[in-house]
C-alpha cells in the first residue's frame, strides 16, 4: 500500500497519539518567552523571570513596631493594672526621630510607630498600656525584652532572595516589591496567539445562518482561553477553506509566538490545516487518542508551535486545555500544570470510557455537606457546547483505563 | 468615667467585634453594584447581571456533524470492513446545501459538516468510512439512527437560560454567547476603589528612609488586591497625619465605589482615620477580634463603606482579604467566599491561639506523596511581609478555638 506522507486525509487516523506523549512532545518544542521589564505596581500576576534579590535590611534599623514608649524592659517587669510601674518620659514632644537618644534606668522615651529604637532601650511599651501623668507614665503591662521592637533585617535581610524566578506575583509580592524598592520587575512576556478559524462554512456571531452556514464560535472561546492563561491573543478572522488564502493568512503570524488554527484539523476534504503545517514547516502528530479533541495536531513553522484544533466547540476548548494552555504556562514560566484547582470528588454516576483513549469527561460539581460529589454531564456529542457551560470541570479517564465507578473517588480540575 | 463616644482612641479597644459578626455588618451594608454592557468578546472574568437567554435553537436544523454522507441507517446495517455494502451518490458536488434534497432506498447524499440532514436520512456516514467506486459508495460500518447527526435545540433550546445571573463568564460561556449570538452581554461593574495611605511618617517605595520613615506599602499591595478579586483601584497618594488634608483627600472620593484608608486605624495619637468617618458619617465598628488585623474600622459615608485598615502590611493585607475582598466580590454579584481554593491539609505544628480571637496564620502548602502538608510559617509580628509572601495560603483559626494540633486536618485557603 502506498501511504501518502504528506496527509492523513485520505487514510484516516491510523495511529493515533497519546495524550500524555502528545503534551511531553509540545512542551519540549516550546521554549520560555524572553524578560521584559514592569513597574512593579503593575506587575500582579505576572511571572518572575528572575530572582528578586533585597539590596536593603527590612527594617533598615531596630524600629519600634508601635505607638508607644521605648523603655528596657527590665524597669516594667512585675508591672500590671493593679500595680503600675512608673517610668520618667525624657525628651516627649514630636519624639523618637532626634539621634543620639538614651534611655536610662526608670526612664522612657515616647515614638511613633516605625522611629529609631534609642540607645538603652529593648522594649517599647504600647500608647494603651500608659497612663499619662504630667512627665511620668505609669506603666500598666510587664514587657519582655524585644517587645514591639523591629530589629533589623528580621524581614529581609540584604542580599536575600525574596521572591524567586518562575513564581507569580500575588498582592503580597506587589507589597515586598514596593518594600524592598525593587521598582522594575523583569517577568516573562505573556505569549501572543494568533488565532485563525478556518472553514468557507463561518459566519460571524449574530449572523442568520443559511444551511451549511456554521457560526465561528472557536476564535472567540479560545481568544479567552489564551486571556485566561495569561497569553494575549488576536484574533486574525475567518479563513475560507482554500490553501492560497491560508497561506496567506499564516503569513500574517510571523511575529507571533503561538498559532491557534481552528477548523480543518481532522480528516475531511477540507481539512487542509495539517498538510499546510506540514507544507510549510513540520507536522510533528496529527491526531491524539484523546475524546473529545482527537482532531488535534501539532507541529512547527520556523520554531513557531503551531496547533491545529478541532471545529468542533467542545473538542477545539478540551484540546486547548489539555494541550495548549500547559504550553502557553510552560512559556511563561509556569508549571505546565495549573494544579492549584484540582479537588477530590466522588463520581454521582459511572463514567464509561474505551481502553486505549483518553476521556475527558466534563463534571457538575458540588458541595453535598462536606464531600464534594462530581456528576459527569450527558453529552451526545462534541458538539454540544452547553456541556461545558453547565460543567466546574472536568476528570481524566486515562488512556489504560476503562471508566470509573460510580461512587469513586476522581480528581477533578476545575475550570478557573 | 467620661467616654469619649466619638473616639476609641483614648480608652483603646475594650471591646473588639468578632470577626464573624464583622463581616456580617459588612456584607450588609454593601450593596450590589449596578450593571453595564459589554461586547461578548471582552466578557471573560466579568459576573452576569442578567439571566442569559437564547433567541435560538442551537444547531437552528438538524444538520450532520460530519463530512460525510447522508444515509438511511437501515441500509447500513451489518455493514463492516470485510463486508461493505454499497450505496448510490446522489447529488454529488459542492453539497449538501441544496433544499429539497431526498434521500431514498439504497442512496446516499455526499454533505460537510454543519449541512441540513436531507429529507429520509436519519444517519451520517463519515468520510473515513466510505471508499468510493464511481458513483456508489462502499459504506464500511453499521449506523445507529441519529448516528452524527446533530438535532435541532439538542445544544440549547430557544427560550432557555443558558448562563445564570451572577455567573462568572469562562471561556467557554464566551463560546456560548458566541454560539447563540449574544452580541451585548449585561455584566456587574467592576468596583471602584480608592485607597488613601495616611501618615506623615509615609514615603514612596524606593526613598532612602530616614529615622521613623516608612515605605509606604500598603496602597500598592492593597492596590493589586483589589485588582486581584475584579475591581478597580485608584491610588490617591500619601495623606499627612492632619485631619484637614484628610478631609480634602476624603473630598476625592466621592465618585468611587468603595474607600480603603491605609494607616492610622489603631489608637495611638495619630490613628484619626476612624475618627474621621465618625465625623463625616457613621463609624460602625472599630476594632475586631482578630489577629493580624485587629485594628480594623468601617463605617459608611453617604452611604459609602469606607475600610479603615492597620499601617502594618500584613495586618493591612489579612484584614483586606478577610474583609474587603468579601465586599468587593458581592458587590460583583459573586458569592462573598472564595470557595473555589480551599484545601485540606494537614498540620506539621501546631498553631496556639487565644480564645476569643481569631487567628489568620500564613501557611507553607506542598504535596507529600500524595498528602498535602501544611507548614505555619514563624513570625514575630505583623510587620514581617515575608511571612505572606513566603504563605501559599492561610489557616484560621475561630475565635472559639484554642488552636490546632500538630498532624490535625486543617482547611487552608490558598492564595489566587
């Protein structure tokens, strides 16, 4: 038998890949983004490209941590409500920022929160725990040596690595930025996609359809995927079935760094996707023993990853979640999985599953008093969009594994 | 005794709300913000302020989910590799879109993806499973009725609800509102925060600080946290300790949605700001039974909730997650809980904590083979920013109690 290299078409998916040899081979083709530099106020959720290393102690002196007075500590021991100590307050007034400042035995020196700790003293008595009595204060509390006390570099200290390459920044990172004056933030470029959908048969959202008219609903879904793992996506238009306009089309992707093709990606007349992957760079698997979302391929155009999805809506987001999100993470620095959001769940109903394919199932999830339960949403067939809008997420069947039972236990991924 | 009851200041908190019945009062006194259009495409992440509901059916016909061939599933019975039966072409061509089209006896009708089942047909052949002969095709599988063959409303019927009010629009309801041409989508607005840093004592990050200077960090890391549960912070700058510059900057706020005044909600002498909403509007607490973040207040101002929080960050960014973030995601329409990132883990220390006050305590989470572990990270007060961002998430620990053992089953809700 003659096999034609260049096209499965006309044979069909004779070999199928795994989808974990699927994923193994995208991320080994895909490379991590370049650094570029932000302030850091706008730096939140985005991924370090390098060790944030602290040039100051924080604090940069022993600094009291409150409103108070600065005592040593020893004067107020056995102090309390009922049995004040009383302390002699030296040098009150818009206190604690003079320099050379002592306190002696029985003495106390009033600061505000964040002033120098003046010599002699270990201890800084809180604004509440004094009663003010002309120039003495009657100390209410016993204080142990370092109380309220900020020493220095007990935060961070110089030269300390304080946040580390690869980690996204949260609300408190922002915080640590701004403390230590690390100003400019080298984090990772976000990933820019381009994304065609192909097909003669696309008609843009809120057209009347005609027969054989289908609406593009992929380039919109997989633009917020893109967005929703931090990528930036533009979305390139309707591509009509025909290999001058596609080429043409790619074209337009040279300065991108991901190419998303929607449509054409399976075994049809009109599939051209992969043989054009293939004509133009190189088609490294075409079909993963996945469902939905075997229609996948993927390959590379000048080192350019190139994904050709489904056009099916459910198949085209199953492959970009299994497929294409860990690539676009692994580019920005991130773990390739996103495994913050896995849950245990027990499974409402068996799930059902052919060896040798992976099923992803997608799975109402909730909160049965205190266990979560996981239904797995009838579908018949890939493309029944409504099965992923009425889904929090979805298990895996492996490929090795023929279904769940009913009432097992599976991990669930739950979408963002 | 005179009690001052205009301010706390001089007494200190003698009594402290708990932090249950804080967020209580809170969550009733913000209200749900109003609503405003956005294009469909620019959805993702926003909270549906109306019932989504489709005008169509989804597929608008019954149409073939394939590139195939329409057929009577009866003339394929029994068909197989080794034992094709053959069918007759008619209608060849560009296809499929033709009305009027019939199927009958022993026929078959060539049609794409998306192409309106054919008057008789009840089954679609695909492509892969036909070998042409002329005008005949060999059909080498059996057909279930229905088999790839998409029926009218199966996705979604016209009149149904398709996304729920208060929903958080995913990629794929972008998909959806794709799918049933929803061009306009009815979303919450995003809230609108301003946030004032108070002290004299404040300055900006990357200022080499003198004697009882601070950076001012918390209006960035408040910022961004903002920024993180979906709304929108305007940084009004550093605020002097003096209750006119205050009044003014409090002047600036009054388009926004919600205020966050940073510093100054403790009792020491400059600690004015809870004074200040008493003075221009209703201070409702001041004061919670948590730590860090006890000297929390809020109140309202012309019926706008304004969050005095602590000067220390950590204090500052744990009351902002335990009692702002709530806010601002009901405001939004979402469920004030963040449930979604909840786990449980298990304790490799104890954590000691006293009744009567909550304890918010930052946590190292990691997977043991399998288990995940829970570290409580040391901290020596509520100054240390590392302890946060060191945390992958935190503990509480009720104010009714008194901690928890080593090896014990903890809930840790993660940071985003």
């Amino acid at each position: 038998m003659r096999v034609n290299k260049m096209s499965v078409r006309m044979r069909g998916f004779f070999e199928r890949i795994r989808l974990s040899d699927a994923l193994k081979i995208i991320l080994s083709q895909v490379k991590q983004l370049g650094a570029e530099l932000v302030p850091f106020p706008r730096s939140l959720d985005r991924v370090l490209a390098e060790n944030v290393v602290s040039r100051v102690d924080i604090p940069p002196f022993d600094r009291s941590a409150v409103d108070g007075y600065a005592v040593r500590s020893y004067d107020t021991f056995g102090a309390s409500q009922t049995s004040p100590k009383e302390l002699c307050v030296v040098c009150a007034g818009k206190t604690g920022t003079e320099s050379g400042l002592r306190v002696h035995k029985k003495q106390a020196v009033k600061l505000m929160t964040g002033a120098p700790m003046p010599e002699g003293a270990d201890a800084v008595l809180m604004v509440e725990h004094a009663k003010t009595k002309k120039d003495n204060i009657a100390v209410l509390t016993s204080l142990t040596p370092g109380k309220n006390v900020s020493i220095q570099g007990e935060d961070v200290r110089k030269g300390e690595v304080v946040l580390k390459r690869c980690h996204r920044i949260r609300p408190q990172d922002v915080g640590m930025l701004a403390s230590i004056g690390h100003l400019k933030v080298r984090v990772f470029r976000r990933p820019s996609v381009a994304i065609m959908a192909t097909g003669s048969e696309l008609r843009p959202p809120g057209t009347r359809l005609k027969p054989a008219q289908i609406t593009d609903i992929n380039s919109y879904s997989l633009a917020a995927g893109v967005a929703s793992c931090g990528g930036v996506a533009d979305r390139l238009g309707i591509v009509p079935d025909d290999p001058i306009a596609m080429r043409q089309a790619l074209q337009k992707t040279l300065r991108y760094d991901v190419v998303l093709i929607s449509g054409g990606s399976a075994v049809g007349e009109h599939d051209m996707a992969p043989d054009m992957v293939s004509e133009l760079g190189k088609l490294i698997f075409h079909g993963v023993a996945m469902r939905p979302g075997g229609p996948t391929a993927f390959g590379v155009i000048k080192e350019k990853p190139i994904f050709c999805l489904a056009g099916f809506p459910v198949a085209s987001l199953v492959a970009f979640d299994m497929l294409v999100r860990p690539a676009l993470r692994a580019m920005q620095g991130l773990p390739a999985d996103w495994s913050s959001l896995k849950v245990k769940a027990k499974l409402t109903r068996k799930i059902a599953s052919s060896l040798g394919c992976a099923e992803v199932v997608r799975v109402r999830v909730w909160d049965d008093s205190g266990e979560l339960l996981a239904e797995p949403i009838r579908v018949t067939g890939s493309g029944i969009l409504s099965s992923m809008t009425r889904a929090d997420g979805f298990v895996v069947v492996p490929e090795n594994v023929e279904g769940f039972d009913k009432d097992q236990d599976v991990e669930v991924k739950l979408y963002g």
